[in-house]
C-alpha cells in the first residue's frame, strides 16, 4: 500500500507495467506452479523499491492495524513496534 499524488503514481505505473508487459511477452509460465506463476507480482515488489531509489524519493513505513478485529491487538501494536525499531536499526545502522 502506498499514498502518493496522482502524476507520481501515473509515471510509476507507466513504468512498472511497460516493463511487466515487455516481460510477458518472453517469459513463457507454462509449466510454473501456481506459485510460481506470481513471478509479476513478485517482480513488481522489488521493482518498487528500483523505483523509489532512482526517483530519489521519500518514504516511510507504517505499521497498519485492522480495527475490525480487536483479538491480540495489544500484541499487533506490540509487534508492530518492535519491527518499527529494528527496520530503523537496519536502515540506519543506528539504535
């Protein structure tokens, strides 16, 4: 999930889908397992972060909560911060 203006989401899909389409074309998934067959959506989760990188753009993660199901929220939150903590470790090579 991501929250972006719509020209920046505009250009990131122009050039996610013309790479995935050009992909398509020469990639043959016959013979892939179901699994397997996710190659573009797994292609397309790296290819994110090329983009973001190229384009010199900010970014940040937040953790999201479902609030329908309140069982072990205090866990999620927990968990969630947890992983806040160690992501800035890793990005940051800081505490």
């Amino acid at each position: 999930m991501m929250i972006l203006n719509k020209h920046i989401f505009d250009r990131y899909c122009t050039w996610l889908f013309d790479i995935l389409f050009e992909l398509e074309k020469n990639v043959s998934v016959s013979g892939y397992s179901n699994y397997e067959k996710r190659i573009y959506g797994f292609l397309s989760e790296r290819l994110l972060n090329v983009w973001v990188l190229h384009n010199n753009l900010k970014c940040c993660s937040v953790g999201v909560i479902n609030t329908e199901q309140q069982q072990n929220a205090m866990q999620k939150i927990l968990t969630g911060l947890k992983r806040e903590i160690l992501f800035r470790k890793y990005v940051t090579g800081r505490n």
